[in-house]
C-alpha cells in the first residue's frame, strides 16, 4: 500500500481499477502464513542465539535509521503523490495520499476506468467510487485504517500491539532479515511479519495476515529517500501470489499545509452488509 515506513501503513486499502486490495498496511492475505514462511534453519543464520537482539531494539534501530523518534514525532502532515503499475498487465494509473494526524485520503485514478479513493475521518472509514458513492469501511480493513493513524504506528508499537515477537532470520531477496511477529491490539485475530535488514536495519517486507485469510497480503518496501527530517520508502511492491502492484512515490512533502475539504465524507453511502451482490438479481 502507501509507502508508510511502519507499515507503513502507510494504510491497507490497495486498488486495482474498481478494486480495494485491503491489504495495508496495507493490509489481506495464499496459501497459508505457515507455508509462506518458513524460517530459515539455524545453520543459515547470520546472528547466532547469543548475538540476538530484541524485537524492540530492532525496531528501535530502523526508527533511528529513518530520522530518530523526535523527527517522527514532530510530524503533522504527509503529502505525496505517484503512479501505480499492476504488474505482468498494461494498467498503469495515479496515486496520491494526503494524511493529517486525524484524517488520511488516498486516491487512484486509473485512465478510463476513473478514480477511487479510501478516506479515514477519525475512526470512520469509507471507499468511495468514480461515481462519488461512499461505501463505509467496517471490521479489520477499519481496524488497519485506524492503527495506521500514527505516520509510522512502529514509533509507539506498544501502543498498537500486544505481541512483538522476534521469530529469527529469514532470507528476504539478496539480503538476510530479522522476522518479527506483530499482533495488534485492537485486531487479535490478525498479524503482521515484518521484515527488518540485518546489515541497514531497514523494514523491508510485511506480510499482513487476516484470520481466515488463505493468501496472505505480502509488502516489499524499498527505495528508502530522505523526506525533510525522516526517510520514506518510495518504492511498494503489495499483493499475493495472484497479482500485485507496484507503487511508485515520485514526490513527498512533510508539515505542508492539506486542505481541509479533501476529507470531507462522502455524501451517500452505501451499508456494506446490505449491499447487491455483484452478479445482480437473478
């Protein structure tokens, strides 16, 4: 999803065309967690049991690697704007996201088929249409959406998870990583693996897994740029063994100025559990 660092989030809530990928974040999930990954064994490990850090300080190192909790902390707002590729297919189209520290919007416009936006107001979330038509987002997709408040929820991990269990090294791409189980406090039923590189200590992969999800939702992050204070990965590669799409951030700003109307609810919305099936009557 966004190309939020502690997710980062930023945020769960992936669209292909008319399609919300709620990853996320974002977000979510093939076959199970359990065969998509397996730990490495021990003798492939680059940290022996003595040399093995905690999850926390893990996670510590890649907020100072990323700017230091002061710079993540003194953010208001995260502006960026980009383009989407969904991969192995000739559609390509337009992001942009726009976060305050109580709201967050995301736009996709893919040429001919229009745009869709996902919009959090508070703890209210809604995926919203080229037609303008609003349809709330309830149950773990809103959970994501409201955990993913913070610009980098790994800053106040304790706050959002119960669990942070470090799970050993697992090779991810050229590189060997640090795996860590996050259990979310306001989602039990839901986990994230992330990823942090062992020699830079950068985050990068996520792998989002709901209860009862088959495939989980699996996050590549990369292209880590410096943006004012912090650095952001600019570069997502989100899906599951079915499709994924790559996003691309070509322009972020921190603490500029976001209109207020871009957050503005949608005006008709549609209730989730009583909408018409997609095949229609009959």
């Amino acid at each position: 999803m966004v190309p939020n660092p502690g997710v980062d989030v930023m945020a769960v809530q992936r669209f292909v065309g008319g399609v919300v990928l709620f990853g996320a974040m974002l977000g979510m999930p093939s076959i199970s967690a359990a065969q998509e990954q397996t730990e490495a064994p021990a003798s492939s490990s680059a940290a022996t049991t003595a040399e093995r850090p905690t999850a926390e300080s893990i996670i510590e190192r890649f907020i100072d690697q990323t700017g230091g909790r002061q710079a993540w902390e003194s953010i208001t707002s995260l502006r960026g704007m980009g383009h989407v590729e969904v991969l192995g297919t000739p559609v390509t189209g337009y992001i942009t996201i726009d976060q305050t520290e109580d709201d967050f919007r995301m736009s996709v416009e893919i040429p001919g088929a229009g745009s869709r936006v996902t919009l959090r107001v508070g703890e209210q979330a809604w995926s919203i249409g080229p037609d303008g038509q609003g349809i709330a987002v309830t149950g773990d997709q809103l959970k994501q959406l409201v955990r993913e408040r913070d610009f980098n929820p790994l800053v106040n991990a304790a706050d959002h998870y119960s669990v942070l269990e470090l799970m050993g090294v697992e090779q991810v791409e050229d590189s060997q990583a640090w795996k860590i189980r996050c259990v979310a406090k306001n989602n039990p039923d839901a986990q994230e693996i992330r990823f942090f590189d062992i020699a830079t200590g950068m985050q990068v992969k996520v792998i989002e897994q709901s209860k009862g999800a088959t495939i989980p939702t699996e996050i590549y992050l990369a292209d880590y740029r410096q943006v004012g204070s912090i650095k952001i990965a600019c570069s997502t590669n989100i899906g599951t063994l079915r499709q994924r799409m790559l996003i691309t951030m070509d322009a972020m700003q921190v603490n500029a100025a976001v209109p207020s109307c871009l957050f503005e609810p949608p005006a008709s919305v549609i209730d989730p559990t009583n909408r018409p099936s997609a095949a229609g009557p009959g």
